[in-house]
C-alpha cells in the first residue's frame, strides 16, 4: 500500500506555501506537495459542450475570426492563472453561467460565447484536481471507480494526507484572491503538473463557481480537438446571488467556417 507524508508535515508544507511570494522557494514547496498524490488523469470526449467567453462592450456585435474568440496570441498573453505570459492556455468552463461568474459579469456588460464540441473520435487527457476532496464531501465524481481503486491502494493512516493533500492543490487553483500574487502559486503549480504528467490539460474547480468545472488546454491540441459548435452575443440583463445570470442573446451566429476561421453572422 502506498504510504503519504503525515498529515502533519503536508500541513507544514502548505503554510509555507501560502507564506512565500518567492518562486524560487516556492518551486521545491508546490513540487514537494505535487508529489503526495498520485495525479488522476482521465480521458474526456464528452457529448456536452465546454463554453468560452469574451466580454465585447468596445466590439458590441462580437468577432468574426474563430482565433478572436480562442486562446490570446502569444504577445497578447499575461500572466494568468495557469500560464505564464507569453505561453497562452485555452481556458474553457462546463457551463455558460460559470463562464459569467469567471468573467466578473456585470449588468449591461456584453460577451461573445463560444460553445466548443469534441471532434469526431478525438479526446482530450487531462488531470483533474480536487476529484479525491469532492467524492469525500458529497461523493460526486464520474469517476467512482478510479476513485475507490485509488483509496484501496492507500494505507489506511495516509487517507487524511491523501484528502488534505487534493484539497490544498484544488484551493490553490482556484483561489478568488491569486491575482492579487500575479498567479505566481498557480503558475508553479500548473507549470509542475503538465511538465510531470502526460496531459493536453488540467481540470480544476470553478474560481467563482465552485460546482462547475473549468479547463486549461494546451492550444497546439485545441485546434485538432475542439470545433466551434455555437457562438452568439449576449449582453447580461440580471446579476442573482450563487453565480446566477439573466441575459438576452442579441445576435446568433448562422454558421462556422472552420476552413477558413471565420464566424458566419
């Protein structure tokens, strides 16, 4: 049975990791933490849609060229959550409302919506963090059988470490306040996570919506993945409590032209 540091110690490990702004320092911290869990990675060719949003206010008809509505070009690219500038990353939610809440929608703001759909026998590999915390809390996951397989082959006095250890990682992830540290713990994290694992992307809680799921993909797969299954212009009519939206769409694209990038309006 694999045996995990002590709760004890991934605890110590975490504190330190919230305590330091410095990336060299942090670095061995984050890979430290990375390592006292094994990585689920999962195939994923769902039928669902996974949404992308723009916010249009100065452009208020939306965009024409699919690459306006796709990941930024490189020498557009900040720092974000899980990329460094100039290394832009294709993030895509599960659900248009939790796209709002990750955009900080106001009302009267307007967004072009991209829905992008699996291609015909394509899939994307991705690890999924904070999987382990959420089928402990409400025993939610698609993913039950690998789950329980996981916890099988885990010594019974490392479960604690194990559940800590997924916790921590899915909060640093998706963390309201990371900007505030220009995404450095994030970044590390993302960077660690896709140089050590196989994978086209990483799966991770909602910022703002905890019960959605968000991607950050690679986009020299994006293209040979995903086609653009939808896209309209909404502008938002109503903000609620819970990352609720009432909007209106108030323009539908007619078709998209993958052959030559464009949106048909």
């Amino acid at each position: 049975m694999k045996k995990l540091l002590p709760l004890q110690e991934v605890n110590k490990l975490a504190t330190l990791i919230l305590e330091s702004n410095d990336s060299e320092a942090l670095r061995p911290l984050i890979n430290d933490v990375r390592k006292n869990i094994a990585i689920l990675i999962f195939q994923h060719s769902a039928e669902s849609t996974l949404w992308r949003a723009r916010k249009c206010n100065e452009t208020p008809d939306g965009f024409d060229c699919i690459d306006d509505v796709m990941q930024p070009p490189t020498n557009f690219t900040p720092n974000n959550r899980l990329n460094n500038a100039g290394e832009p990353i294709l993030y895509l939610s599960t659900g248009t409302h939790a796209v709002f809440s990750e955009c900080h929608a106001e009302i009267n703001d307007i967004f072009h919506i991209t829905g992008l759909k699996f291609r015909e026998n394509k899939s994307l590999t991705y690890c999924s963090i904070g999987e382990i915390s959420r089928y402990y809390k409400w025993q939610d996951s698609t993913h039950s059988e690998v789950l329980d397989e996981m916890i099988a082959e885990t010594d019974p006095l490392s479960i604690d470490s194990l559940i800590f250890t997924d916790t921590f990682l899915a909060s640093l992830l998706s963390d309201k306040n990371a900007r505030e540290r220009d995404y450095l713990h994030t970044r590390i994290l993302a960077d660690l996570l896709f140089k050590n694992n196989n994978i086209d992307a990483i799966a991770y809680p909602g910022v703002e919506s905890e019960q959605q799921q968000n991607f950050a993909i690679k986009p020299e797969v994006a293209n040979d993945i995903f086609e653009i299954a939808n896209a309209f212009v909404i502008k938002i009519t109503e903000k609620y409590l819970c990352g609720m939206y009432g909007f209106e769409i108030t323009r539908q694209a007619k078709a998209i032209d993958h052959k030559n990038r464009l949106i048909v309006w």
